[in-house]
C-alpha cells in the first residue's frame, strides 16, 4: 500500500483530466424554447463562482506564480512565512506542494535526521517534479528506502550550511548529505542544480534550521545511474 501512495500524486493530474473529459463529453442540457430560463443575479453569479472554486492541483503547480499561490492557499504553517517556526521535516510536511517528498523522506525514516541537524540547504522537488519523474525510477526507489530513495533523497540536501540564492552564485559544485557532488550554475536570475537536471523555481524559504529552494525536477546521483 505505502508504494502507491507516491504514484497516485504522479496519476492525480491524468485523472482529473480525464473525468473533466467524460463530463465535457455528456452533455444533456435542454436547449429547447421551452426549456425554463432561470434568471441569473449578481448575488447568484458570485455563488456560483464560489462553489466552482477548486483548490490548486500541487501535481499542477508547477511554475513559480503558482506554486506560491497554492503554498499561500494552504495550512498557514506551511506557508512561506509559517514554516520558519519549525524545522525543516516538520516544516514541509505542511507545506501544500511537498506532499510526495514528505511521504518519501518519510519511507526513507530521514524526518529526525532533518529536524536534528544544525544546519541545512534543501533543494525540494514540488509534487509537479515528481509527477514528471519516470514511474519505474519511482517505483525501484521505493522499493529501496534505506539504499536507492535515500541516495536520491541525499542529492537533494546540503549539511552544514544554510545557503541563499546569492550564496549559489559563488560556488560551482557542492557535497551533498551522502557524499555525492552537485553541480551548481547560475545564469542571470536561474538557477540550475545537478548538471542542469534541475532550476530552482522559489529560492530562499527559510525553516527554523534550514535554507529550502523549491526546484522543477527531482535529481538522480551519479550513484543511481
């Protein structure tokens, strides 16, 4: 059961648009003269657009503008502003667009480790990121959640330092929490992670012991190839 609950994120999306395609195809409305004609108010419009108001799909969130609107949209300990209270495990775990990492750090049982360290820099696949990753990587992942998911989820995170965007353009390659290097590069305002297989897409979110960059891929180690 825990090994679908990650593909089921990846599937959210496809799912969505194909019951949205089956109500678009069924369409029964009565458009005959006799058919009633309902008269639409100010006050009746504006409910209708309440109730159509669905909350942002995080396998959907995928550029920055709405990303940042969905993590706004969500528990206010997990947002932007929320999450510098707690450590970083327990920080995303609000967060509204890092439900599959949270669920994977979890299978991995790397929550305590995060929340105990002094210092750390996070780069944070979103739900999109997984969404887009390849389900045979996924699934072999976390198949393996003290090897291959915490090699992975390793690559993503930086021990000892809390580094900002300002602080990338410096550096050229990092160590990462299992001894793998990351390669860094930044061209103007991007940000580019892991030989280019990742960008940072929200930099800069600050939780009580770590500095997090929310990026657009999840990044694979040399080790995993």
């Amino acid at each position: 059961m825990t090994r679908f609950r990650l593909i089921r994120v990846a599937g959210l999306a496809l799912s969505l648009s194909l019951v949205a395609a089956a109500c678009g195809d069924d369409d029964d409305t009565d458009t005959s003269a006799d058919a009633p004609v309902e008269e639409t108010t100010d006050e009746m419009t504006e409910d209708m657009g309440d109730e159509s108001a669905a909350p942002v799909d995080s396998a959907e969130a995928c550029d920055a503008d709405a990303i940042v609107a969905a993590v706004e949209g969500g528990p206010e300990e997990g947002t932007l502003a929320g999450m510098t209270d707690d450590p970083v495990g327990t920080a995303a775990s609000s967060n509204p667009v890092l439900t599959t990492l949270v669920t994977a750090v979890t299978e991995a049982e790397l929550v305590d480790t995060l929340n105990s360290a002094e210092a750390l820099t996070v780069f944070a696949p979103t739900d999109c990121a997984f969404a887009a990753l390849d389900p045979a990587t996924l699934e072999a992942a976390l198949a393996d959640p003290s090897g291959l998911l915490t090699q992975v989820l390793g690559f993503h995170v930086i021990a000892g330092e809390q580094l900002s965007a300002a602080d990338l353009a410096d550096v050229t390659e990092l160590e990462t929490f299992t001894g793998e290097t990351l390669e860094i590069s930044v061209d103007g305002d991007t940000v580019s992670v892991g030989g280019g297989q990742a960008n940072v897409v929200v930099p800069d979110i600050q939780t009580a012991n770590a500095t997090v960059h929310l990026i657009d891929s999840v990044m694979l180690p040399p080790s995993a190839g």
